[in-house]
C-alpha cells in the first residue's frame, strides 16, 4: 500500500517537474488526497490492533475467573464428599447417641451425648464458595450464553442447597 502511494507521489512530483505550470493545482491537490488517504488507513489499522488488543485481554481475564470457578467448584465438590462419607456413618452416630443417652447421666456421658449431637447436627450444614462463581456471573458480557446461563443454576442449586441445611 505504502509502495502504490510512493509511486503515485513519484508520478505527480514528475509530472509537476515537466509541466510546472499547467493543472499545478490539480496535481497538488491528488498529492494531498492520497497523503489524507495513507493517514486515515494508518489510523484505522491502529484502531483495529487496539480494539483486538482489548479484546486478547479480557479473553484472558475471562479464562483466568473461569479457572478460579473452577478451583472453587473443586473444592465444593470436596466439601459434598466429606458430607457423603460422614451420612455413611450417620447411622452409627446415631446408634451410638441412643446408646448414650439410655445410660446413666455423668460427666462422661454429658460430653458424649454433646458431641454427637453436634456432629448430627453439622452433617446437614453446608457452606459453599461461590465468590468467583458470583464475580464471573456479574462480569459476564453476553448474559445469554449457554455457560454463564448454566453457572447462573449452579449458583442457584448451591444457595438452596444451602438454605435447606440451614433451615433442617
């Protein structure tokens, strides 16, 4: 592009050299569109490089909060399989907390029957992370696509997941 405007400008200042006097104007004045011309191209290309730039960066943003729900949902994942493995034995804690209170009350028993009972009780809590899950959502530029739609019902089940352990 820059080679066919140094051609044309080549030609014009030639043309100017063998005929100074006639269309000087003219002359001059392609000179000066095609320099406006090389400008604005040069301008819209710098805009174009920008806006890609722009866009590189928040891809990148993008997929660095999409790892961090990823991370936060692993460990939510984690936290739901404890929960699993202790209902397993809920049954034995259960058990043993009948047992316990069919004896004679003491000190002993006291703290037994106080321990179980609160690992009864904390076997139907759950609290889940959802800080990246709800930065993501918020900061989601297309609010329609399958993937923040989907994350919007994770984020929805784990909240009432949460408020049902709350409320039992």
């Amino acid at each position: 592009m820059i080679k066919l405007f140094k051609k044309v400008r080549q030609n014009l200042l030639m043309e100017n050299l063998s005929a100074k006097q006639a269309g000087k104007t003219g002359k001059y004045l392609k000179y000066a569109v095609g320099e406006i011309t090389l400008v604005v191209i040069g301008i819209l290309i710098a805009l174009s490089l920008n806006n890609w730039n722009d866009n590189q960066k928040v891809a990148k943003k993008e997929m660095a909060l999409l790892k961090k729900v990823k991370e936060e949902n692993l460990y939510n994942i984690g936290f739901l399989e404890e929960a699993r493995e202790g209902f397993e034995d809920q049954d034995k804690r259960i058990y043993e907390l009948c047992n316990a209170l069919s004896q004679p009350r003491n000190k002993k028993v006291d703290e037994q029957v106080e321990d179980l009972m609160l690992d009864i009780i904390q076997m139907g809590m759950y609290f889940f992370s959802t800080e990246y899950l709800e930065r993501y959502i918020n900061n989601s530029e297309n609010n329609t696509s399958e993937l923040t739609i989907s994350l919007v019902g994770l984020k929805d089940n784990l909240l009432t997941f949460q408020k049902a352990s709350e409320f039992t």
